[in-house]
C-alpha cells in the first residue's frame, strides 16, 4: 500500500464533525453475491469527497449504499452520527441526503420549476427560498423556470437534477458521475458547478470516472478495488502516488 494512504475509515473518529461514515460495509445486489466486501469512507462537514476505481469496483453500489438503494448485510452507515443503514430513499431525504442518479434524474414531461418543485414536495414551505438558492448557483435555470426538462441537453438536465437535490438543503449531496456522457466543455462547467455547491457549503460524495478531474478538485478521494477502499488520502497525493496512477489513473480518464 501507498505511502500516502490513509488510514481506512473504520479507523477514523465518528465525530460530529463527520457528516457520514461507512464502517465496513458489505452490500450487494443479488443473494449471495457482494458488491462491496468491507468499504469505508467518511465525510466531514463540508468536505468534498471523490470517488474512483475501475469498473465494477462497486463505487455506484457506494453511494447506493448510503442511499438505501442496495441491501446492506453488515456494516453501518451513519449520518451525523445517527445509524441510517437500510432506511428508505423517502426517510432519508427528510433526514437530509440527497441523491442525483447518473440516467433518468429528471421529469422530461415536467418544467424545471415543476421538478424543482418534486424536490421540496417534504417540504414546499421552503420552495420559493431554495429555488433562489439553486438558481444562484444554475443562474441559466432561473432563466427558463418555464422550459420543459425534456428539451434540454444532457448538461442542462444535469443541472435541474443536482439543482432538485438541493431543494431539501441537504447535509450532503450524492453525485454518481455528473460528468459522464457530457462534451468535454460541459464535463468542465459540470465540475466547477460541483465545487460551487461544495463551497456553498453542502458536503459533497462524488463517484466520477473522469478520474483525474476528479482527484484535481476533490479534498479527499478514495480509490475502490473489488468493493473495497484500496487507497485514500488528500486529492493530490492520489493525484502523485505511484502506485495510484500506474494501476488505476493510466486506464481511467484523463
């Protein structure tokens, strides 16, 4: 193992501080068959936090994992210190995480005001405030409340599905490839939209395959291997390990 490699997150303090920790987690799909065999990761209070590795490494199963998407069998997940391991999408919204899938996260049918307004249907009190929120980061959205979301791009419908995940005010934000299927102009502004909402304070897990972008803005990153935390430690010392970019950043975007 790396130099640079930190400890596993197991070994962490699950201080308040750390707004989610997953301690050794094991989660799969199908019976008998795991995606993850042991992962570990925190997230302290407004971190942003990448993960990579190469396909099938179970980095989607991750974040599913947080999400209540995938049935975890040991291990825990905790939000600000409170165990959420298996709760439902709808409980954990509440509680305040929120999930943007890479495929199918818009209404197409629905305006961006209207999928705006899916995001806050807990609480719709709060929309005309995070609607003012969002479009302070998307400012192209605000423009076009009107425009139904099937007529936009793939970065533009990023953009309402990040912006309808923060509707809640989460305490963090789940990205599962915000870049992916984008022209390298749109994955470029889809990342600086990433570090705008991780600097306005949302604590941020992002899983991206454009590895090296990744690593480039992320405070901490985490690289998996067959569903487990191989190597973690700052964005840049992944960026310079060795044995980081000979196994896994020669054969992942550059």
């Amino acid at each position: 193992m790396s130099d640079t490699v930190t400890q596993p997150a197991a070994a962490a303090s699950a201080s308040a501080e750390n707004v989610v920790v997953l301690d050794n987690v094991v989660a799969g799909y199908l019976p008998g068959v795991n995606i993850l065999n042991g992962a570990n990761l925190t997230a302290a209070k407004g971190e942003l936090i990448g993960i990579i590795g190469p396909n099938g490494a179970g980095k989607s199963t991750m974040l599913k994992a947080i999400f209540g998407q995938v049935k975890v069998r040991s291990g825990s997940v905790l939000l600000n210190g409170e165990e959420i391991t298996g709760l439902r999408a709808n409980r954990l919204v509440g509680k305040g995480v929120g999930f943007v899938p890479q495929t199918n996260n818009v209404f197409p049918s629905l305006t961006i005001a209207e999928n705006l307004q899916m995001g806050a249907y807990q609480r719709p009190k709060v929309f005309n405030e995070r609607v003012e929120f969002v479009t302070s980061i998307f400012p192209d959205l605000g423009k076009r409340l009107q425009q139904r979301a099937g007529s936009l791009s793939g970065g533009e419908r990023q953009m309402v599905a990040m912006g309808r995940a923060l509707m809640m005010d989460p305490h963090v934000l789940l990205l599962d490839e915000p870049s992916a299927g984008l022209s390298p102009s749109r994955q470029d502004e889809a990342f600086l939209r990433v570090s705008e909402i991780n600097k306005a304070g949302v604590t941020t897990i992002m899983v991206e395959q454009n590895a090296r972008r990744c690593l480039q803005i992320c405070d901490r990153g985490y690289v998996l291997d067959q569903g487990r935390d191989a190597y973690t430690g700052t964005g840049r010392e992944l960026l310079n390990d060795p044995k980081v970019i000979g196994l896994y950043l020669g054969t992942l975007g550059a």
